[in-house]
C-alpha cells in the first residue's frame, strides 16, 4: 500500500515542460533535454534564471541584424544551455554545458535595462545561446528594458511552442531566426529537433510585427544543394515576403562536425544569386569577408543605402527610412 | 436477478459517476503536470562577479 502511494506521489509530481515541442517529462530531481529546467520538488526550475553566463556589448550587425538600429550597439546576454543539438554547434562550449559545470554571473532582470543603458545600448540581446530556454529571464528581462525605452532582440533557432512564443514575442522589436534546412531530417539528425515548429515560428514572428531576419548556415554536402537554397528562399519570400533578409552563414569545422571542411567562398556567392533570382531583395553572407556582400542596396532601384565592411558602417544614406535616390522605403526599424 | 427499471438506473449512474471521476482524476493530473513558466532556482555552478572591462569587449560567441 505505501509504495503504492509513494508511487502516486511521484506520478504526480512528475512535471511536462510545454515551452518547446520537445515537452520533456522531467521526473522529480532529473532536467528536461536542455540542461536547465529542472524539477525540483514537483516545481518546474529554471536554474539559470538571472545568472547570465555571458554578458558583453556586441555591434547589431553581429547578431547578425542589418536592418535594425544600424551602428548600434546591443547589450547582449547568455546562459547555459539550449534545447537543440546541433553538431554544427559554433557556440557549443556555452551552449551544450551543464549549469553545474559553468560559471555565471548574477544579473536580475531590472538590473538588466540599466547596465545596458551604462554602456550605452540601444537594444538588449537575448542570444550566443537560445533564449527559448532562459525564457522567463528573457520576458521579465524584456519587459524592464521595454519599461525603460530599451528595445529587445531575439537570436534564437525558434523551436519553441507557439503559446509561450507568442507571450515572448509581444515584448520583442526584431529577431535574427535560424531556418538551419527545409528538411525535416536535417533537423532530426543534425539539430535533434523538427522543421514545423521553427516554420510556425518564422511566420508567426513575422505576423505580430516583430522585424525578423533570416540565418541559414551554409554546412558542406548536408544542405548547400541549389535546389535546397531555393527551396528555402522560395519558403521564405512565399510565407514572410520578399523584403526578408536572408543571411547566408559559413560553417566552420566545430563540435562534431570536424570532418567537414569550411564552407567555400563560391558556394556562398552561388547562394546569394539564387535567393536574388527567387526575388527576395536583402540578402547577406556571414562569417566571410566578401566585398558588398553585406552591403543593404534599394529594393527598387538597387542603388547602395548602407555599405559595411564586417560589422562597421562606412555610409548610411538612408532618409527617414526610404532610398534618398527613388525615396522607396527599406524595410527596417532605423532609429 | 432480474435487472429492474431501478437496478439498470442505479447501474448506469454508478458507471457515469466512476467515469466522471476517473476524468476528473486524469485532468488533475495532466494539470499538475504541464507547466510553461519556471520558477527561479540558485545557480547550481560558480558564481562571479559582474567585470565591467569583460563587458564592453565583444564576445568569443556567435551571435
């Protein structure tokens, strides 16, 4: 009879996560898939609320965002963990390590808005790692900065279900989002997650307002085909619209995924012809220095409106949004 | 024994009842169990301080 009750005990303090579509069922003491939310008690724990692990004030343009707060800089903050695997990973060594095994630093979401207005951002970044798994230090962390006119940005692989995304994203002003293949088995095998959710994620982002910006990682012979670029390009113009950036990202050899070599600079020039071909108007090539490639030229009569080399801006001759030579507007959030 | 107009009602309130409670007893369940929000916990790793200089430097990560 007691194990009996002992056993329904436990049964019932067993707790389902609903945060990401993975809705782990994380039994007394253990922690879902992403290292840090944990049941303690019969309370789901998020163990890294308000201890960031990285905190730094990065250029936007690294997020990377191109058409937000050109020139600015962004307070951007990290804990462990994440809820996808990916064996590309670029930031593994603080995205795949146990709470435990990590230092941290402790910052509560209304200390958040002031240290970044001390270093005199424009914007708060929730990223390095993905928010989606700090996500109540995120909210209340947005919401403070919202309070005191700071905006915030998400860098995220949007796996997340679509009830707790939508809550987030009322606080957030612009989003970089990975779309990592349009192939449900890439994100089976190579990220341990699904397509459909960050799909869902993309549109829906888009739908509330939020400016988001596309990053696709280029990773040799897994998903750089022409037909998979365009496929992806078409996916994006089709359901987010032709003004869209799309940013083409090399892969470098990292995690467990050494055998690989780098993505070379042709396939990613080869890239950016076929989303310019399927229509869409802004797109971009990361990780790799390549003369105009994150140049923001007119939609309509492609003349150059912000010309960078890496993360620094050397011209922006946008006016109140709008090309000075047809006055089309770009699509954006300038000031 | 004969089943009675009486006896088959009893019967069938009795089935209703256990079945509403089981449904009871299984949506209690599934709503102790799903959870969205987390509360917070200590930090089970190091801690250190916040270092200004460390601050203003980009970081090593992507993004």
């Amino acid at each position: 009879m007691r194990n009996g009750t002992d056993a329904a005990i436990i049964q019932t303090m067993n707790v389902k996560c609903e945060l990401c579509p993975k809705q782990c069922l994380i039994r007394p003491g253990e922690r879902g898939d992403c290292r840090i939310r944990v049941n303690i008690d019969g309370k789901l724990r998020a163990v890294t609320y308000g201890f960031p692990s990285a905190v730094h004030v990065d250029p936007i343009e690294k997020k990377p965002l191109n058409h937000f707060l050109p020139g600015s800089t962004s307070f951007s903050i990290a804990t462990v963990g994440c809820n996808l695997h990916c064996k590309n990973c670029q930031n593994w060594g603080i995205s795949q390590q146990n709470p435990e095994d990590g230092e941290a630093m402790p910052l509560p979401p209304e200390r958040v808005p002031e240290l970044a207005a001390r270093h005199g951002c424009r914007s708060v970044s929730y990223t390095y790692t993905d928010p989606v798994v700090y996500y109540e230090y995120a909210l209340d962390s947005c919401v403070k900065c919202h309070e005191k006119g700071l905006r915030n940005v998400l860098v995220t692989a949007g796996y997340i279900n679509e009830r707790p995304m939508r809550e987030l994203y009322s606080h957030v002003d612009a989003a970089n989002i990975d779309l990592k293949s349009m192939s449900d088995r890439f994100y089976r095998e190579i990220c341990s997650a699904t397509l459909k959710p960050v799909l869902n994620c993309l549109v829906t982002a888009k739908s509330m307002g939020v400016l988001v910006e596309v990053t696709n990682l280029l990773i040799p012979e897994l998903n750089d085909s022409d037909g998979e670029i365009a496929s992806l390009c078409r996916w994006v113009k089709d359901n987010m619209g032709w003004e869209t950036p799309l940013h083409f990202s090399r892969f470098f050899p990292q995690y467990r995924m050494r055998h690989l070599p780098p993505t070379p600079e042709r396939t990613l020039k080869r890239a950016r012809d076929i989303a310019l071909a399927e229509g869409l108007k802004y797109i971009y090539v990361g990780n790799i220095l390549i003369p105009g490639a994150d140049d923001t030229p007119c939609p309509s009569c492609r003349k150059v409106v912000i010309r960078r080399v890496g993360y620094e801006i050397i011209a922006n001759v946008l006016t109140d949004g709008r090309c000075p030579e047809c006055g089309t507007e770009v699509y954006g959030i300038w000031n | 024994m004969e089943l009675t107009r009486r006896r088959f009602g009893a019967v069938i309130a009795a089935s209703l009842a256990a079945l509403a409670t089981g449904a009871w007893r299984l949506g209690s369940l599934a709503a102790r169990a799903c959870r969205t929000a987390a509360c917070g916990a200590g930090f089970p790793g190091r801690l250190r301080r916040l270092d200004e200089n460390e601050i203003r430097r980009p970081a090593r990560w992507l993004g």
